[in-house]
C-alpha cells in the first residue's frame, strides 16, 4: 500500500506539470505570434511572463520526472524487470523529447534579440511540439498497461514482446487523444481564471483582457472537444474493458437498456442507488450506441479482479461533473460571442470565468485516478498483478514519508514562485 500510495502522490503532483508543459508553451507561442502581427507590446509582456511561467514549471517538472523514473525501478523491479523490453522504448524517446524541449527552451528564453524572430517563434513552435510528443510516448505506456499488445508466451512461459507493436495498444488513440485535449483544457482554464480574476479586481487593464483573449477560446474549443473524446474513449472501454466501466458506473449486473446513475450512492450488495438521477436506457447509448444494447455488469467478473469500485466510481463523476460544467459554460460563452461579437466581459460572466478555473485540473486528476484505479489489482491488465509487481523491501514506509515531505516543499515553492511571478505581472504597467 505504500508503495501504491508513493507512486499515486508522485504521479498526482507531477501530472500537474506534465499538463502545463504541454499546454503553456503553445499559449506562449499565441503571444508571440500576436506580438508580430500587431506589434503591441501587450502581447510581448504576456509571451515573457508565459515563458517565465513555462521556465518555473519545467525545472520542477523535471525534478518530480525523475523521480517516478526512480520509483519505478526501486518500488516496482518485477513490473519493470519483466516488461522492461516492451515499455522501454516509448520512455527512450520520451526522454529525447525532453532533452529537445529543454534545448529549444534555452534559446525561446535567453535568445530573444540574439537570434531572428523566425528561429526566436521556431524555438517555442518546437518547446510546444516536444511538450505534447512527451505526453505521447508517455501516455502510450499507459495505454500497454490498460490494454497490452505486441505480447506473446514462449514454449517456456516466458514472455516475449514486440517493442514497436507495444507501442500500438488497441487504446492508444483514444487515451492519447484524451490525455492532450485535457492538458490544454486543464492550463487554458487555469489561466483564464487568473486574469479573470484580476479583471474582477482591475477591469482596466488592457493585459489581462488579452490575456483573456488568447486563453478563453483555447479553453472553450478544448471544453467543447473533451466530451466528444470522452465519448469515443467510453465506447472503446465499454469493448476493450468492461470491468472498468463497471465499475465507473458501479453496475453490479449485467442489463439491458441500462440506465446512467448520475450522483447518489451504489449499494454493492443489491445494485441498488441511492439519490441518484437514473436516466433510462443512457448507459447502453453512450457504450455502445444502442439504446437496447446490455452492459455487463461487475457480477461476470471474479470478485479478485475488481477494482477499487466506490473509489472508481466517485472519480469518474467528479470528471463528468467538472467537465460537464466546462463545457456548458463555454457553450455559453460561445453563445454570447456570437450574438454579440465580444468576448464576454461583465463581473457575472468574470466570476463565472474566475470559479471555473481550477475545474480543468479537478478534471485531469480525477480522470487518471479512474484510469489508474479502473485498472486495478492488474499493474499490466491481465498479465501481471500489482502485489507480483512490487518490491519485498520491508521499509518502503520511510521513502514514502520521505518524498512525501519533498512533495511538499516542492509544491510550496512552485505555489510561491508562480504567485509571485503573477502578482509581478500584474502590476507591470499597461492600463488601458
């Protein structure tokens, strides 16, 4: 448990900055391009604080990153002593992706005014391209633990793998495409409710409405887009990993026309739910496209194998219910910019803006924590349990406490450094 918690707490703190190194380097980028097609030295204010922003989250990243890369060998040998050959690649070229991102972001951060603005834009286009291309490799090992491929037995009953095949897990598609269109939405959403909230305090400063501008509908496209993604990934679970979905949905037997609980409590031993809204036939819609189509329920799987169901299940409705709410909100939002041609700009619609800002990383933790725990007790699904996985070392207790604390104070100063590096921006001049 330990060596589970360790690695959740870990992965928790660091699938913050993974999300920000995707996403704020093209936000970064945004400015800049606007900054040379307007010349406003607004936009050029805005590209240095993203930098500097971008900078802060990176060098921390980096710590958190290597890390698990630790963790991994130290807490889980068998795991990475078995199906090294199969997840090996995918993390060599994460790593060079990395190395490419820390390259370029050196010359986007101190070749300003010493190298041409086209290989200046170039420098942060490749910072952004090597973020998202991190989270690609890195989000293909997750999806050969969900969903194994390349792998076959020997006559001996060793296992034998296919690297490049690994790398082609039936899920991929749709966990990569999810996993990108939630670290933008999740660092858009972010930043939009930083400036709205200090447009709610000054609503003259012209920085934060354009901060505003180039934020706002990255957040909106990518809230609009995730339910569309969601779809697709809830489809392909409901083939590939029944049990998962189950246990999302806390349905304990298998029906047709299975309705979707949403809110109240599963009671485990009758299938009952308590409080919940039941929308009839919604479940086998949404799975399988068919109103008619039955859902297996937990009850055809050995009880051993389920995951963790109530955990599994709460999760999965904070991130409906976070997402959810995102995407109304810009649904409204892109309403009122199209009956008014303005993006929306009154305190109702900033308070709005400035609450829904954290939604996106509520989002992004509380959807891992259903692919992570969905998975469960399989740390590869079928082939190897996460008790088969883990160290004998019988004090795993003392490095969890130990990184825990690093955690902490790795988090403290990030909070600080980035609070001070905004309050900093925000009283840069630039009233309207």
């Amino acid at each position: 448990m330990y060596a589970r918690a360790q690695m959740g707490v870990s992965l928790a703190f660091h699938i913050v900055f993974a999300a920000a190194g995707v996403a704020l380097p093209a936000l970064m980028v945004i400015a800049d391009l606007l900054h040379a097609r307007t010349r406003d030295d607004t936009y050029l204010q805005l590209a240095k604080g993203l930098a500097k922003g971008t900078s802060i989250l990176f060098a921390v990243g980096a710590v958190s990153g290597t890390v698990l890369s630790f963790e991994l060998g130290l807490l889980w040998p068998r795991f990475m002593g078995t199906f090294g050959e199969a997840i090996g690649l995918p993390f060599a070229l994460e790593g060079f992706a990395f190395f490419t991102e820390a390259i370029f972001l050196g010359i986007y951060l101190y070749g300003r005014g010493k190298v041409s603005p086209r290989l200046h834009l170039l420098s942060g286009v490749m910072v952004a391209l090597s973020g998202a291309a991190s989270a690609f490799f890195v989000t293909l090992v997750n999806a050969f633990m969900n969903n194994p491929a390349g792998v076959t037995t020997a006559d001996s009953g060793r296992l034998m793998f296919d690297p490049l095949r690994a790398m082609q897990s039936p899920s991929w598609p749709y966990q990569v495409v999810h996993v990108l269109i939630s670290s933008y939405q999740a660092t858009a959403w972010a930043m939009v409710g930083i400036h709205a909230f200090f447009l709610l305090r000054d609503g003259r400063r012209d920085l934060h409405r354009k901060a505003l501008g180039i934020a706002l509908p990255v957040a909106c496209l990518t809230a609009l887009a995730q339910p569309l993604s969601g779809d697709r990934s809830a489809k392909h679970i409901a083939t590939a990993q029944p049990l998962k979905l189950a246990a999302a949905e806390a349905l304990l037997h298998t029906e047709r026309r299975a309705p979707l609980h949403v809110g109240g409590w599963p009671d485990l031993r009758t299938g009952a739910f308590h409080g919940a809204l039941a929308i009839p036939s919604a479940l086998s819609l949404l799975a399988f496209g068919d109103s008619a189509a039955p859902v297996k329920g937990l009850a055809e799987f050995p009880r051993d194998e389920w995951p963790p169901v109530l955990a599994v299940r709460t999760s999965f409705q904070i991130m409906v219910g976070a997402g959810t709410a995102l995407a109304l909100l810009s649904l409204a939002v892109a309403v009122r910019l199209a009956r008014r041609r303005r993006w929306p700009d009154g305190r109702a619609w900033l308070w709005a803006l400035a609450l829904a800002g954290p939604l996106g990383f509520v989002a992004l933790e509380s959807g891992w924590l259903v692919t992570e725990w969905g998975r469960q007790p399989w740390i590869v699904r079928g082939l190897m349990r996460t008790p088969q996985a883990v160290t004998d070392f019988p004090y795993v207790a003392v490095p969890f406490w130990l990184f825990t604390i690093v955690y902490v104070l790795l988090g403290a100063a990030v909070v600080y450094l980035l609070a001070r590096q905004i309050v900093l921006f925000h009283r840069a001049p630039g009233r309207a």
